[in-house]
C-alpha cells in the first residue's frame, strides 16, 4: 500500500513538473524554490532516524560528531540529462580520518568483517518514509508557482 502511495505521488509530481514545463515556469529559480525546502525536510528526517536508531553516541571511536556532519547542498545541480537536484550528504572525517559518510553507510547496511555490525536500515527507512511527504511538499510548492 506504502508504495502505491509512492507511485501516485511520484506521477503527481512529474505531472506538475510537465505542467510548469509547458508554461516555461521551470526555471533555475524555481527549481531550486521546490528543491531546498524538501532537502531540508529529508535532512530532518535522516538526523532524526540517526538519533532514533541509538547512533547518536558522544564516544569518539564510534558515531561521535556524526551527527553534525548531516549536510544539504545549498545550490541546485543538474545532472547529465540536466534534471534538477539537490542532496543531503554527510561531510568531513572524524579525529582519526574516518569518513562520517563511511560510519553512515555501515551503520545503516552493516558489516560482515572486521567486527560484525547489523545492518539496520534507518537512512534507508528515513528516506522511504519521507519521500510520499516531500513529493507532496514539492506539488504544492509548483501549484503556489502557478499561482504567483
């Protein structure tokens, strides 16, 4: 049912998108009006999973400053078929040179050696569950495009 809800949003979303093609309303300004509020939600939604999940731990050979390494970029980039994006990422190394990205990815999809880690999945289950919502953020900010 959850991805039902996904699909409809999602073909929602392309088909306001197709709209505002039509009209010649998708412009760089534009994109980046839709694109940086629903970073900015899915940003929430990841650190909150983090915190949620028991990551947030203030030791330094575990998650220490992962937490804070949680970024959105803040321009809009396009990629080859110039399609408008935005992402959330982490950046920078904690005191021993391991990357915050790295620690992320672990402890979400596990590991096998070099001390076994379960794989939980909360970036994973943060983004499933905060797509429908962010797409629906999007439509109304194309419709308040329209309106202007």
């Amino acid at each position: 049912m959850a991805q039902l809800d996904v699909r409809e949003s999602q073909a929602a979303l392309a088909q306001s998108i197709k709209r505002l093609q039509e009209k010649n309303l998708f412009t760089d300004e534009n994109a980046a009006e839709i694109l940086l509020p629903a970073a900015d939600e899915m940003l929430s939604s990841a650190k909150s999973a983090f915190i949620q999940s028991g990551h947030s731990n203030t030791k330094p050979r575990r998650t220490g400053g992962t937490l804070k390494a949680f970024m959105r970029s803040n321009k809009v980039f396009r990629n080859k078929n110039n399609a408008p994006y935005v992402f959330v990422s982490l950046k920078g190394s904690d005191k021993r040179g391991q990357r915050y990205g790295a620690k992320a990815f672990i402890l979400n999809y596990g590991r096998r050696a070099g001390g076994r880690i379960n794989a939980d999945y909360y970036l994973s289950n943060a983004v499933k569950a905060t797509r429908p919502r962010v797409n629906q953020m999007m439509i109304e900010k194309i419709e308040e495009i329209f309106n202007k």
